[in-house]
C-alpha cells in the first residue's frame, strides 16, 4: 500500500511554484480544476473549466494566480485519500493534472534507449537473447551517440555504413535521422495520476517503467508548463513487432502523469526543463531495488523541436497535448535470471522524482487489476454542464 506526504511528493521549493492539480469531487460527481497552494488546494473550475482551458490563457500562471477559487481542503488530506487502498471515496482525492490535452510521447530520443530499441528489435522480445545482442551493438555502433545530431550529414553517413554492413534498425532510423518518433500514447483523460495504480498488460513478461519529463503545450504550440511521466513499456510486446506499439504502450492506466503541473513562472522556465535529471526508483516486495535517472541535458533533440515536429501546419490540436520527452533509462540491471535483465513483479512500488516537479509514485498492478477508466470527455462535458460550470 502507498502511504504519501505533500513531502514525499511536492517539489523540493514546495508550493514556491505555480501548481496546478485536479480533485476529484465526490459530492459534484466530477473533476475540479485546483490551485495547490501554501494555505490549501482551491477549486478554481469556475473560471477555468478544464486544465485545457487554463493552459490556453495568455499567461496560463498569472491568471492561475489571480483566480483565488473555493478552498477544498488541505493537501495532505487529499493526497492521503487518493491511493485506492486507502481512499475514502466519499471525501476528494488526486487525479492525473491534465484533462482534454492528447496524449503523446517522443520515443528514441536518448541513444542509450535508441539502443535498448534495437536489441528489442532483434531479441524479438526475448529477454534471454538481449545480453549477447547488446554486445554486437554496441561493437557495431559505439555505446555513446550522444553528440551525433539526429539528420547531420555525419549521422546519415553512420546511417549508409549500418546499411552497408546490414545492421540497420527502425529504430536507429528515427534516433538519428531527420524525422522524430512522436506517437499518441494513451486516450484523452486515461493518464492516473500519483498514488494510484499503474497498469501493465497481464500478458507481459519482459517490460519496465520509463522516467520522463512531460511537457504540457497548448493549442497554439506554446508549451506551458512541465509535469513527471511514466510511459510505461512492454519490451516483449513491442520487440515481436513494431505494430505492435499500440499495445505495448496504450493499456488501461499504462500512462501515468503528476504529481502536479508546474506551470512557467518566474521560478520555473524550459530552460530549467533542459537541465533537469529525472531520477528513477523501483522498489519490489521481493526486496528487489533498482535504481536510474535520465538526464534532459543528453537528449538528442531538443524540446523545442519535438513540439515543432508534433503540432504544427500539418497537424493541430486545438485543446492542446501532452508530450512525454523520452527517456535515456536503460533497464538492464538482473532481476531473477542472470543475463534477462530487468522486469516488473506485481506491486513494484514506482517513483520518478525531479527538484522542481516533485514525485510520481505509483503501484505496479495489471491492467486489468487497476481502477477500470469510465469518465471520458463525454461524461466530462455532461458533468460540467449539470455543474453549470459550462
């Protein structure tokens, strides 16, 4: 069971920062939009109906700051009501801070995870071949890309030497080549939020957590703000076959974003987002520990770009996106048999931690264990009508 403080989870310059969080509110039968501050969490759903709409003002935290909203209760109580073993579900609770705003993810944006893809890729999502599979890339492409430009004239001649020698991957395609990997992750308003439940398909057997930086972008491609994410992959799944990445990574609460979203500010800008280490740990009931981070400064293209290459002339989102950055975990640390690496057990208790965005600490359950999602955007637009909130 998750046991969580505003401590445990609050930004290391606590509520110094424009945050914004959304409650569910069982006497409304919906979701409030919340200002996590010093004295208290505030519905501030009146003026702003969904976290999409706040993120579409002008200055998104200036106008968070100006809009004092109804107290709803203290942090701790309702960060301690929002694991599921624990909740009272007649009291509010904690929600993933993001609502209307597609889901999406940039993969292959670190080459150390490039290169986990390709073993996945010629493992065929078996664990037991990664081990001598990882020695042959490495000797065939070096273990340090980082300083490669993805679409250089030195990337695309690395890119015509792995053809000729018939070591070209899918996935090396789109770590060091023009065009960036951006794929929807998960439906709109599926994400889990800190202290819930995380799923992984049943069916899985080779998989592990991904610690990222979650940028949130409004309609007009204006990134906003930043939270924690885990893009929650299935090795084995994705290794069989490429096509199989909607399954890999779309399960019920395979997405998980929080704890809060940390709107730019004058104490917190890109800038800050670009130098930020993610810090990563998995804790088992086996006694298991391991223990990783992924470091925004090394990835191969930078935030700016990723946006750009997702919204754009050729394709909008007037409500805005998500945008998971990628990650340069790596999970290769021995589990259970010696050369299979690393894998999920049930009730591995999860926690992706960053200075300035807090924790995302969530438990590891199957898909089909954890809360089955049912309020959509349909419910949502009816809930906020009743609500006269619309």
């Amino acid at each position: 069971m998750i046991s969580l403080t505003p401590r445990d989870v609050l930004p290391e310059d606590g509520t110094a920062g424009t945050l914004v969080g959304r409650v569910w509110l069982p006497q409304a039968g919906g979701p409030a939009v919340a200002a996590v501050r010093a004295d208290g969490v505030f519905d501030v759903t009146a003026r702003f109906p969904t976290v999409s709409a706040l993120c579409e003002e002008a200055d998104p935290a200036g106008a968070l700051r100006a809009t004092r909203g109804e107290r709803i209760g203290d942090f701790e109580t309702i960060l301690a009501n929002t694991p599921p073993d624990r909740r009272d579900a007649a009291k509010p609770y904690l929600l993933a801070p993001v609502d209307l705003q597609v889901l999406k993810a940039a993969g292959v944006t670190f080459a150390i995870s490039m290169l986990e893809r390709v073993i996945e890729e010629r493992a065929r999502g078996n664990p037991s071949s990664a081990e001598a599979i990882r020695k042959e890339v490495v000797r065939l492409v070096g273990d340090d890309l980082s300083k490669l430009k993805p679409g250089s004239e030195q990337a695309m001649r690395l890119k015509q030497v792995l053809i000729d020698q018939n070591a070209w991957s899918q996935y090396l395609e789109v770590g060091i080549g023009p065009d960036a990997e951006v794929f929807t992750k998960a439906p709109t308003l599926s994400s889990v939020g800190t202290g819930m439940d995380a799923g992984l398909h049943p069916k899985s057997t080779w998989n592990n957590p991904e610690p990222e930086v979650v940028l949130v972008v409004s309609g007009a491609g204006r990134i906003v703000g930043a939270a924690l994410g885990n893009d929650v992959n299935l090795r084995d799944f994705e290794g069989r076959s490429a096509l199989l990445l909607s399954k890999a990574k779309d399960n019920n609460a395979s997405c998980a974003i929080g704890p809060l979203l940390r709107l730019f500010d004058q104490t917190f800008s890109l800038d800050d987002v670009r130098k930020m280490d993610v810090g990563l740990t998995v804790t088992g009931t086996d006694g298991f520990v391991l223990e990783g981070h992924s470091s925004i400064s090394k990835i191969s293209r930078d935030p700016t770009d990723l946006v750009a290459q997702t919204i754009g002339p050729v394709h909008q989102y007037p409500d805005g996106f998500a945008l998971f950055l990628g990650t340069m975990f790596a999970p290769v640390k021995d589990r259970d048999a010696k050369g299979e690496g690393f894998t999920h057990k049930r009730d591995d208790i999860v926690t992706i931690a960053a200075p300035q965005l807090g924790k995302l600490v969530n438990r590891m359950r199957g898909s089909d264990e954890c809360e089955p999602w049912t309020f959509g955007v349909g419910a949502l637009m009816k809930n906020l009508t009743q609500r006269k909130v619309l």
